[in-house]
C-alpha cells in the first residue's frame, strides 16, 4: 500500500481517529471458577482508573470484556436469560463508562466464539455453531444472547457491539454466519449503535488475507460479505508487535505497518473500516519505537478509525497482560513485578499519549463508523 502524495479529497480526511482508548479487562478473569466472586475472581472497572484516563488523558473508548458463561449461566445455556447479578455489575461499569463520564464503551464477550467451558481458554468450550458437537450453543442462541445484550442498552448511544473476541480454529463461514446472527439479532431492537465483527487467526491483522488454523479460508474470503441494514458495522482487529504476535514477549520484532498493509488494502477495497482493539508492546525503547510506527500507521490510513490497547483493569495487580514481566499492565498505579512503575508510566505516558487526536475524538452522538 503506498500514500498518494497528491492533494485530493481524501487528503481532508486524512487521519482520522475518532476513538481512542484502552481494554479494561478482569470481567472475564479466573476461568476455572465459575461463577466465582465479584471482587476476587472477576471485576470490570476500577472507577478512579476509568476517571483518570478520561479526566487526564482525555481517551474516549473503554474496551470492557465479559465473559458469557457467568452472563448465561451454564444451567440454562447461551441465550436470553442472564445471570442478572453478573449483569448488574457489568452494566454499573458500562453507565459509569458512559453515563457518567460520556466515554464510549466496547462490549466484549470474551469467548473466542466458543461457550461452554472456558477453562482452559482459548482452546477449550464448545465452538458455537458447530452442528457436530451436540454441546455446543447454536448460531441462533448467539443470535438470542446478542438480542437480549442489545436490547438491554438499547437506549444508551454510547455503547459499541463488540461480537466476540478472538475467533480462531473453526471455519470461516461459521464466523461469518455468527457474525451475521449477532447483526441481525442487534439491529432487531432498533438499536443503531456500531457494531464490530471479528475474523478467524484470533482476528489478526497480519493472517486476515491469509489461511490460518488447520486449512481456515481467510477472513478476507468472507468478512466482506457482512450485510447491516443501517451499514454501522465496522471490522474488529489484533495485531501484537512481537515475534509470534502473541504479545507476550519483550522485544517487538514485528513491524506493524508492513505486517497490516494487506488488511488495510482489502479495508479499503470494500469500503470498510476498523478498530483495532488489541495491540501492545514492552517497556523498552524497540517496542516504544514500534508502538509510536504502529500508531502513526493508522492515523495515516483512513480505514482505520480506533483503536484500544491492552490492557488496563482492576485485578490485573503486577501481572503484565502484554509483553515481558516488567511491563506491568496500564492500570494508574500499580506497579509491574519488580515493584517498579508499570506499562502506564513507561509506555503509555511517553508513547501512546502523544497519539492521541484529542480533538478529533467522538464526544457525543450514537457510537457510529465516522
Ligand atoms: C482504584 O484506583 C485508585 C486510583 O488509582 C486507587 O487509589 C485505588 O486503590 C484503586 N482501587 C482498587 C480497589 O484497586
Ligand atoms: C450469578 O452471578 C452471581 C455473581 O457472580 C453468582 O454469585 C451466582 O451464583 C450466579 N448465579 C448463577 C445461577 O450462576
Ligand atoms: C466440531 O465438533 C466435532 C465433534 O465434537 C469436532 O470433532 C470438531 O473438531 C468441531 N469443530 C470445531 C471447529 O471445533
Ligand atoms: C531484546 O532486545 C534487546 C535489545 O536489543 C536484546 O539485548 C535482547 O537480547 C532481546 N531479547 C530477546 C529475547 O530477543
Ligand atoms: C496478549 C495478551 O495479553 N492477551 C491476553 C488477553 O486477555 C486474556 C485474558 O482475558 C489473556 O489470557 C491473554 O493472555
């Protein structure tokens, strides 16, 4: 992919980000105890954190995962009956996100597009859909799942649909069809708010044009066939900078630009736009270098319109959700293993900050792809 040089009229949309954020990720955490205790095995949001990153940083989008086996309790299955204690708690972090503080927030089921057992995620459950698993939860009772979750926050423009996290190993067309269940069972609400469709390979920029898995089609086979009667929906993708793009080494050895050129080309092909809702790097001058490349990648290229980092959240502690022990995650305060300062002070501050199109954000209006 290369820039054109020459002024014309897309020159004056040039750059423009309009969210900008981070993941608060703990609503799915401690997988093998379900559904455990609010506070101890899972929380969504510190409130102060959230105060923080829009009062001082001035972000606008909250990525907030869930976990759909503590919000549709495994005794009565995928749908629309909801653990209405699990709900509450979520929904008090989502108004907080949006009510109170007018930030936008991504609703992320992170489940990989399987149900039943995340144990042992991202491998273990049931892949929905797969219609040789007598166990697995059917497309239509996704359908039912999303329905209800968008029916629920119907009224809140604020909200963004976010299908599921990271789908991987299972045939495209399946992703496809989830996908198409999950719009459809939205827009019959009425809600009109954005919606985000992930692809196979863990949704990863750098394989969406590629086979991933054992023999998967690419994302970009299927994922232009996506039909929004409002046209509100938008593609969601990861991509890590390290070598394995797991992000869960140091060093970053990937270049993001080049690694996301063939997924932009193809975005802009089908007139299509993204967020890119999980990327990091580690606390060294490599990553700090490649973040700053990847960032400046997507404020160039207008097929991209967010993006949230991974990961801020309450329960993280001195764990580091990306990249090396002592990067530490990206919540204020809390300090990475060694006991010195974490990914927000070493990363965030010098390298993200600075990317931020503080006056270009969406502030207000129905969550929407411009
Ligand atoms: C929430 O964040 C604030 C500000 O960083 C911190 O002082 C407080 O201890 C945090 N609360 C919890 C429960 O982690
Ligand atoms: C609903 O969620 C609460 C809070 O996690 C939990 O205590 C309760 O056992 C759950 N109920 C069911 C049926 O899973
Ligand atoms: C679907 O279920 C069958 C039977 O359990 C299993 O062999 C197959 O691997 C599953 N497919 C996927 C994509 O998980
Ligand atoms: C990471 O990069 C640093 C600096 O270039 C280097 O010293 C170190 O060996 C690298 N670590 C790995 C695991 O490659
Ligand atoms: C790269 C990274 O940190 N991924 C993490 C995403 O979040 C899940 C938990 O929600 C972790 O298991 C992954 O390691």
């Amino acid at each position: 992919m290369k820039l054109l040089p020459v002024l014309t009229f897309a020159a004056f949309t040039y750059g423009k980000i309009i969210y900008a954020g981070v993941n608060e990720s703990g609503g799915e955490f401690t997988t093998n105890h379900i559904p455990g205790t609010f506070g101890v095995d899972y929380s969504f949001i510190n409130k102060s954190t959230v105060d923080i990153f829009v009062d001082q940083e001035k972000i606008n989008l909250f990525r907030v995962t869930l976990l759909m086996e503590r919000m549709c309790p495994l005794s009565t299955g995928l749908g629309s009956r909801f653990n209405e204690t699990y709900f509450s708690e979520f929904a008090d972090a989502i108004n907080h996100i949006t009510v109170t503080k007018g930030a936008y927030a991504l609703l992320d089921p992170h489940n990989y597009m399987r149900y039943n057992d995340p144990s042992g995620q991202p491998f273990t459950g049931s892949v929905i859909g797969n219609s040789s698993d007598p166990t697995a939860a059917t497309t239509q009772q996704f359908k039912q799942f999303w329905t209800e979750l968008a029916r629920r926050f119907v009224r809140n423009p604020k909200v963004i649909f976010g299908i599921n996290n990271e789908p991987h190993d299972m045939p495209t067309e399946l992703i496809l069809a989830n996908n198409q269940a999950a719009i459809d069972g939205i827009r019959s609400t009425g809600a009109r708010q954005l919606i985000l469709a992930p692809g196979n390979g863990f949704t990863g920029g750098h394989t969406w044009t590629q086979i991933t898995g054992n023999g998967d089609a690419p994302s970009s086979d299927f994922l232009n066939k996506l039909r929004d009667p409002l046209h509100n929906t938008g593609i969601d993708i990861h991509e890590y900078l390290d070598v394995d793009f797991s992000g869960q080494h140091d060093n970053c050895t990937q270049p993001g630009p080049e690694n996301l050129a063939a997924v932009t080309a193809w975005l802009k092909e089908n007139n299509l736009k993204a967020v890119l809702s999980e990327f990091g790097g580690g606390n060294n001058d490599g990553c700090r270098q490649a973040l700053d490349d990847l960032l400046k990648y997507l404020a160039a290229n207008d097929v991209w319109i967010g993006w949230t980092m991974w990961a801020a959240g309450p329960i993280w502690g001195t764990n580091s959700p990306c990249c090396g022990a002592d990067t530490g995650s990206l919540e204020p305060g809390d300090l990475d293993v060694l006991g010195e300062p974490n990914a927000f002070t070493t990363i965030w501050k010098p390298t993200i900050r600075p990317n931020i199109p503080v006056r270009d954000l969406k502030r207000s209006g129905v969550s929407s792809l411009q």
